[in-house]
C-alpha cells in the first residue's frame, strides 16, 4: 500500500510547475520569424487548439514582460510558447516540462514550426 502512495505523491510533486517556473531555464527551443507576434500567436494557439481533445485546452495572453508579446500556454502550464519582437524579429521561445512525453512535445513543436 506504501508504494502506490507513495508514487502518487512523487508524479502529483513532479507535476507541479507553472510559467515562472519554466522561464527559469533556457527555452527547449527558439525559432524566428518575420511574420508578426499577433499572426505567429495566434496560429500557434489555433495549431494546439487542434490537439486539445487530446491534451487539454490551451490560452493566449498578452505578456506585459516581453514587449507587448504575448504567451500562448496549457492549461495545465505544462508547455508554452512566448511570442515578442526581438530587434525587428519575431522570437518564439517554446518552454516544457521535462516530464512530458516526447509525443506531445513534438506535436507541439510541429504546429510551431507551421506557423512560421
């Protein structure tokens, strides 16, 4: 009876992460575009809304700390992606938690990569 309870606590403790946290590491991967922030947000939210059945739904919202960027995210903020202009280019930086399956993670990544 331990071990199951004690898994449980370990994947609830492991799971626990919001967005600070993930801006806390260097970004799993940054792509460029010259298509605007709006486009870019907006297709990248339009791409993971696609998938939401599978993994939830997904936002989008202004972030006042990138520059009039804006952050697309999970709603269980286990993925994201800020959207800001960075000298004249728009910048993705796509962040994860380390716990996701690679699947997902790719699926993600795939309707980035659409977008741009």
């Amino acid at each position: 009876m331990k071990k199951p309870v004690t898994f449980i606590a370990l994947f609830l403790l492991v799971g626990c992460v919001n967005m600070q946290d993930l801006r806390k590491n260097e970004p799993a991967v940054t792509y460029t575009s010259n298509k605007s922030v709006a486009n870019i947000a907006n297709c990248i939210l339009y791409g993971w809304q696609q998938k939401s059945i599978r993994y939830g739904n997904v936002f989008i919202q202004d972030n006042i700390n990138l520059d009039s960027g804006k952050t697309v995210y999970s709603e269980t903020q286990s993925e994201m992606a800020d959207v800001f202009t960075k000298n004249g280019i728009t910048q993705i930086n796509f962040y994860h938690q380390r716990a996701l399956f690679f699947y997902r993670v790719d699926d993600r990544m795939d309707s980035i990569k659409k977008c741009l």
